[in-house]
C-alpha cells in the first residue's frame, strides 16, 4: 500500500528540519504556517473576486473599446451611450469608456471611476 503524498512530504520535511538547530527549525516552521495562511488568505480573495466577475452583469462578449461599439456603448453593461442624454465617461483606472449607472465621481481626483475599478481601488 503507498502512502499519500502529504505524508511523503510530511516525512521529508521532518528529515530535512531534523538537520537544523532547535532555533532554526522554529523559525522555518514560522515562515511556512505565515506562507500558508497567505496562500489561504490569497486563495479566498481570488474566489471572492472570481465570484463578482460570474455575478457581474455585462456584455457577455468583451467589448474592444477600439472598435465603433465600444465608442458608443458601456464597457460593463452594454447601454449605448447618446450624446446630449447620457455621455460616456472615461474610467482613470481601466480608461474604458462606461455610463453613469457604471461609474462614481471622485471629488478628490476630479475623475470618474468605473464600478469594477472602486472595487479594487
């Protein structure tokens, strides 16, 4: 029967600490449990993030702000931008053209900020 690869692992490291002092080996350990509490911390950032993007509501197919469309319509959520009614706004984080029902006034900046940038932001 063979064992499982986290027990390999676990037995090597073992080996490995076994060759370093009392003082060492607890240091090691330190920076490993801080490594995989990062990981895990990053892990549960990148699914949060993963779940916004699933939930977000927008063009299902990305909209090349180069092309014609996406002179005239929001990056996020597709609405078609008129002229005189709603103007498009340039996003200083992406410099995507959005609406405003995408987009906040920053006061302090003197600039617009699409809803997916403020959250990163």
């Amino acid at each position: 029967m063979t064992r499982p690869v986290e027990e390999d692992c676990d037995s090597q490291l073992a080996q490995q600490l076994s060759l370093l002092s009392e003082t060492e080996r607890k240091h090691v350990l330190m920076v490993l449990h801080r490594d995989g509490d990062l990981r895990r911390h990053e892990e549960r950032r990148l699914k949060e993030l993963q779940k916004q993007i699933d939930q977000q509501e927008g063009p299902s197919v990305p909209i090349d702000q180069h092309s014609p469309l996406g002179q005239f319509c929001c990056f996020l959520c597709s609405r078609l931008f008129y002229p005189i009614i709603d103007k498009r706004l340039l996003c200083r984080g992406c410099h995507y053209f959005v609406c405003h029902g995408c987009a906040t006034y920053e006061h302090h900046t003197g600039s617009w900020l699409c809803s997916q940038c403020q959250k990163q932001w």
